[in-house]
C-alpha cells in the first residue's frame, strides 16, 4: 500500500469526551444518559476528584456544577484554569440557580458557557457543539 499514513484522520470519528462533574449523582445520571449516545463520558461528584482523574486522562470539554459543597464550581474551574494539563479544556457551568447574582458571579470568570439544570436536551446538545467547534477552529491557528 503506497498510500501516505494519515495521523488522526480517524480522530473525528472519535467520540468527544465530556466530563460532568456534579455532587447530584441523580444529575449526574440524568446527563450522561442524554450524552451517552453522542459522547464518551466521564463522571465525578466533586471537583477533587474530577482533579485526580484528569492527572491520567484527557476530556474535550466539562460540564461543571457550579453549587457543590467543598470546592464549588467556581473554586474548581479557578483550579482547572491554573493547571498547565487543564487551563485549555473548555468549561460550561451547570447551575440551578438563576438569579442575577450567581449568573454574574459565574459569568465574570469567562466559562465556555452556563446553562440552567435540569439542562434542555436540545440546548445542552446546541452548548456543547458549539464550544467544541469554537474549540477546534482555535487549535487549528
């Protein structure tokens, strides 16, 4: 075969692998069930953990709670943000919460993006695309 090899051409056929991190595990069920099809995903109930796992694995993007008992969502996000192995993973925030206050607390530290749980279907597929896309067209300059 005379073909020249072609690193990761076979990569896009790869599924994403998205991370949820959430202290719900009843969330964290619901979400992966509405990814699964679509992505790899991966779980964690608090942002130390989430932490522990990415030391030996690499996720495309996060869905982060952004209330957690601990380290919250926003502590957790400023730790992904600091580390040189996660500062580029793109985080969307997950919240309950809708009211100005924590939508401006969670919005000043630059997120990929923030959606209200229990996430729409369609608009947690619509976010996610989104910030994947807008993630690979920035590593291709």
């Amino acid at each position: 075969d005379l073909t020249p090899e072609q690193p990761e051409a076979s990569e896009p056929d790869k599924p994403k692998r998205i991370m949820i991190i959430d202290d719900a595990p009843g969330m964290l069920k619901a979400i992966k069930e509405q990814l699964g099809s679509e992505f790899e995903v991966a779980t964690a109930i608090s942002g130390k953990i989430a932490l522990k796992y990415l030391q030996n694995k690499t996720v495309d993007l996060i869905l982060l709670d952004y209330e957690m008992p601990g380290w919250d969502g926003k502590k957790t996000y400023e730790i992904l943000k600091a580390e040189e192995d996660t500062k580029d993973i793109p985080v969307i925030f997950l919240t309950g919460k809708a009211d100005k206050v924590h939508i401006y607390s969670a919005l000043e530290t630059r997120p990929a993006g923030y959606i209200l749980k229990p996430p729409d279907r369609d608009r947690l597929f619509d976010s996610i695309e989104e910030t994947l896309k807008i993630k690979e067209n920035s590593e291709k300059i």
